[in-house]
C-alpha cells in the first residue's frame, strides 16, 4: 500500500496544482496573476527540494508538495503595486 501511495501521491499533487492553476487563472488580471503564481511555484519548488535532500519524505514528493504549497500561497498574496 506505501508503494501505490508514494507512486501515486505525486500525480495527484499535479492535478490539485493544475486545479489551483485554472481556477485562479479565470477572470482575473492574466499577466500580475501568472506572474505570481510563477514565483509562489519557484519559491515551492526551492523549499521542496531542500526538504527532500534532507531525507525527510520522498523526493519527489517533497517537490510537488513544495509546488503546490507554493502556488497556493502565492494566491493568498496581492501586490501592493
């Protein structure tokens, strides 16, 4: 059963990050909205990779769970600009 979960969790993880993506991406201000979600993505993706070298969880779990953390966190967020 770890098996099928530590195969499967990271596809998983895409689709909600795929979701996260197209919901936020509908009728609001296309560029400021992308360009956002890219740096959250980036900032996850760095955070993730740092935990999964150190050995906590799997590694690519860790990466998607850093992306999509990211992602979402970036939505959170506005620009003051």
């Amino acid at each position: 059963m770890k098996e099928f979960v530590t195969a499967a969790l990271p596809f998983v993880l895409m689709g909600l990050a795929l979701a996260v993506w197209a919901a936020n991406s509908v009728g609001k201000k296309e560029k400021k909205q992308n360009n956002r979600l890219g740096q959250g993505m980036i900032i996850g993706l760095m955070f993730g990779i740092a935990v999964g070298t150190t050995g906590v969880m799997d590694y690519a779990v860790c990466i998607s769970l850093g992306m999509l953390w990211g992602i979402a966190l970036s939505t959170l967020f506005e620009d003051k600009k």
